[in-house]
C-alpha cells in the first residue's frame, strides 16, 4: 500500500519539476477533490487536538504525516523527539525537516534508480523506519507496512517507550469509535486514504480530530502540503469514497526509556554498551538511540556513566541472572570512568 500525491495537489504548489510529484503511479495521477476541499469546522461537537504541526510536504507524504505526529508529542512533553525547541520552531519545516528525512537518505533514496555508490544510511529519520523511495519504490513513496515502524522504531531512537500498529476499515477491525477513542486520549492517528475514490489508497494524513453531524461522521486532518494549511474535513467512510479511510495506524508513548536502554529492549546490558562503543565520540547530531543518553550532542564518558550506573535494568528474569559485563565492556566503562576523572582534574 503507497501513497503518492494527486496531481491537482501538485499544481496547487505550483511545483514544476516532475520528480517532486509525491509518488506518481504509473497508470493515474488522481486529481484533488476540490468540492471538499477545507471544510469548515462548523459546530460545537467538533473535538480536535490542538498543537499538532502542519508540515511541507518533504520526501514523501508518509514521513511528512508522520512528522506532524511526532511534532505533536514533542510539543506535549516529549521534547527529546525533534531537536527543535518549543513550538516557535516544532512548527516549521525548516527546523524538523533532517528528523523528518535524513540528508543521507535523501542523496541515497531519491534519485531514481538509488545511488549505488552511497552507503545505505543510518536510521536516523523517520523517513528512514519508513523505507521511503527505497529499493523499487518511486520518489516519495511509502508503505503501510512500514507506518507503524516509522513512529515506532523513531521514538524509540529518540529514547521514549512506544508502541504503533495499523489496522484496516474495510475488515471492521478499524471503526469510528475507534478513532474516537484516540482523540479523547490526546493521541493523533495517521490514515492511509483514497483521496480520488477509486478504492486505491494514495496518500497518508495525520487525523487528529472528529466532528458528528447530520449528513455523518467527519475526521479532521492536514492534507501534507503546506505548513500554512488550515484542518482539512473528510467523511469518515472506506475506500472507494473521496478521501476514503483505508488504514489507521495507531501510535503512543508513554515515557522515557530507563537511562542506558539505547535499543529500546526494555534492558540494559551488553548490547546497550555496543551501542555506545559503537558511537563513541560521536558529535554529529547523535540521539539516544546513539547512546547519547543525557542528550548533549555528544556520545562520552558521561553517557558510559550513566550506562554503568543503571546496568542490568529492565524486567525480572526468572530463568537466569543478569549477566555481568564483559571484558571489553568492562574496559570501556573503565576508560570512560578514567576520562572523566581526568577532565575533573583539568577543569
């Protein structure tokens, strides 16, 4: 399942360059549905979460729906998520766009075919737990089946606990309530929809919102275009419909990652200090999947401080103890411990 942008979106931005229609298929390029095009909000019964960023369409419509996502949560406590800081800049695309789709996928992923004299870069961006353009996908490119490991293995990189999965209207096992459930939470949600109505999905959209009234139910989203965007309203029916619900992906964090945890495994051991070994003195823009544990910029002694204060953390185990460090990840600790001491005395 993809999504490409409509070639009535494309005109709209007035954007010239074929290669930065988001995703074109083969055989169509839907147009906008213009007759529904920004609904008003018109009544009290409208619930809609506020603070949730509206973001330029950057490589891709999935990273882009998903970044307003994740620029929501920043706002609303989880501030280790994007590196900008409070909402004058959580807002705009300039501040966020590298976390959005890493320079690095960028030079790999969008030319067409992909570069193959690049490496294949680091997870870095949410574009990156996306596969966006990657492999034979075309520019811009995303699938459902990466939409939750998107949010998901993001956040965790950034070091909060999380969990997302996908579900599809057309089975029942997405409904109204649903979605209903999520925004009295305070969680946004992103569809995968038919913005043209021919029972094909094409695009995804950050949802945070709902309205009853009497000609149905309506969902409230940005349609990924431009950060200057008002909330969009669309009918909350399946696909087949203009800007028909496909898929909901759900997502939710819930708090930091004990400190050491970089993988997100819910412990902190060997494969935690691999981690840090393997970034280590790592001043380029590191996170907390990196091991950059106090979120300095800088992967150091201080980091490998807190690591060795906190290991063997996580979850009971029944069958065998906590392993003891090996050696190598002893001498680790110990020459971090080393280093520190010695910045102590210079300072």
């Amino acid at each position: 399942m993809r999504c490409c942008a409509t070639l009535g979106c494309v005109l709209f931005l007035s954007i010239s360059n074929p290669a930065l229609a988001d995703e074109p298929m083969s055989t169509q390029s839907g147009p906008c549905v213009a007759e529904t095009y920004f609904e008003p909000e018109s009544s009290s019964g409208a619930v809609v979460l506020s603070g949730v960023p509206a973001y330029d369409w950057y490589h891709g419509c999935g990273p882009t729906a998903a970044g307003s996502i994740i620029g929501y949560y920043d706002y609303h406590g989880f501030d280790d998520l994007f590196d900008a800081s409070g909402w004058a800049q959580v807002k705009y695309t300039r501040y966020v766009r590298d976390q959005i789709s890493s320079p690095a996928h960028n030079a790999k992923y969008d030319p067409k075919p992909d570069d193959p004299n690049l490496p294949v870069p680091p997870n870095t961006s949410i574009a990156c737990w996306f596969r966006t353009s990657v492999g034979g996908l075309d520019y811009g490119w995303s699938s459902l089946t990466y939409s939750d490991d998107a949010l998901e293995g993001y956040a965790t990189y950034r070091g909060y606990e999380c969990n997302s999965w996908w579900e599809s209207y057309s089975s029942g096992s997405f409904t109204w309530n649903d979605l209903k459930a999520e925004i009295a939470a305070g969680r946004p949600m992103m569809f995968l929809v038919d913005t043209n109505g021919d029972g094909s999905t094409d695009h995804f959209v950050p949802v945070f919102g709902y309205e009853s009234r009497v000609d149905g139910n309506f969902y409230a989203c940005y349609d990924t275009w431009s950060e200057n965007e008002s909330v969009r309203w669309e009918k909350f029916q399946g696909g087949g419909n203009p800007w028909g619900v496909m898929y909901g992906t759900f997502f939710s964090i819930t708090d930091h990652l004990a400190p050491g945890d970089a993988n997100g495994d819910g412990h902190v051991n060997a494969s935690d200090a691999s981690v840090l070994a393997k970034h280590w003195l790592m001043t380029d823009q590191p996170a907390w999947g990196n091991g950059d544990f106090n979120n300095d910029g800088q992967v150091n002694d201080l980091d490998a401080s807190i690591l060795a204060a906190h290991w063997g953390t996580g979850p009971a185990e029944t069958s065998s103890p906590v392993p003891e460090p090996s050696m190598g990840i002893l001498m680790l600790l110990a020459t971090a411990t080393l280093s520190l001491k010695r910045l102590r005395k210079a300072s």
